[in-house]
C-alpha cells in the first residue's frame, strides 16, 4: 500500500488516480502521548487514547511506501507531525533489539519501507542539515528499508508531491 501522510491539505488530482491513500493530519484530532506505556502493557499494539490518532498508525505499519509531508519547523517535523509520529509507538513493541550497533524497539508487524520525506518551507542549511540527521536516526526505529530525505518550499510542496506520486506509478 502507498500512503501519503501530510500536515496539510494537498490538492493533487494525481493522487487519487494513483490509487494513494493521502491522510491529512491537521484535518484530524490527535491528542499528544502521554507517555503511559499503555499500548506496550495495558493494550499491547493498541493506544489507551481512543482518537484519530487510533485509524493512522496501522495505516503507517502496513504500508510498503510512505511520504511523509511536514513543514520543517527548528530542524524537526512540525507539530502535527511529531505529535502523529509519537502516536505511532504502538506499532513498536517494548522488547529492545541491536541494530547495526544501536538499540532500537522491535517492530510489531510493520511493513519495511521505502519511505520519502518531504520537508518544506523556508529552511536554512543548518536545519537541512539537522533534519537529515533526525531523519537517518528516525530511520531505524521506523523500519525503513530505503529512505530518501527532500527539500521544498511552501510554493514548490504540491508539485514535489506530484512529481513523487508519478515516480510510484512508474514502479
């Protein structure tokens, strides 16, 4: 599955000819984690906060393809974003693996991924440059098997979606 996960409203006919499911964070109701622990122990995969939140992060784990779309906001995803990304622990189990050196969580049933994301608006090299650092890091605990990090600015965002949706088509 292929899937779009943005933190605004895109207005791309491509994508629904595609056959792309595009979720809109900032059209949803997604509270912030409160740091529980609930979806690990009291309902493991699920989270205890009965929100939007609840219908996107299985959406995340079974897609194959993701483009994430969030305006860069301090060398990080914007709000909605990271709020949404937080939500997603459930698809994570509590147990610790080593990976390439590192501990990381073991996935529950997640999908690898070839993952895209798309950071837009008026960003500085020093930001790029920290996003991409929190971008590889994110990597690993989000099972992407191939990831590729693009730059945007807010006039350019929907034709670099476009451009990115084409591409899957071409696979």
């Amino acid at each position: 599955m292929k899937l779009i996960i943005s933190d605004r409203h895109l207005d791309i006919p491509e994508i629904k000819q595609a056959s792309v499911e595009c979720i809109d964070l900032s059209k949803l109701k997604i509270a912030n984690c409160i740091g529980c622990f609930g979806c690990w122990v009291k309902t493991p995969g699920k989270c205890v906060i009965r929100d939007d939140a609840t219908k996107v992060y299985p959406r995340i784990a079974e897609s194959d393809t993701v483009l994430y779309v969030s305006k860069v906001k301090f060398g990080s995803y914007d709000l909605v974003m990271k709020t949404m990304l937080e939500r997603s622990i459930p698809i994570q189990q509590a147990f610790i693996r080593l990976f390439n050196g590192e501990t990381h969580h073991v996935q529950r049933n997640v999908a690898p991924k070839q993952a895209i994301v798309l950071g837009y608006g008026d960003i500085s090299p020093e930001e790029r440059d920290v996003f991409c650092q929190l971008i590889a890091r994110n990597a690993n605990n989000m099972n992407f098997a191939h990831y590729r990090v693009r730059f945007a600015t807010e006039q350019g965002l929907e034709e670099a979606v476009r451009e990115e949706v084409l591409k899957w088509g071409a696979q």
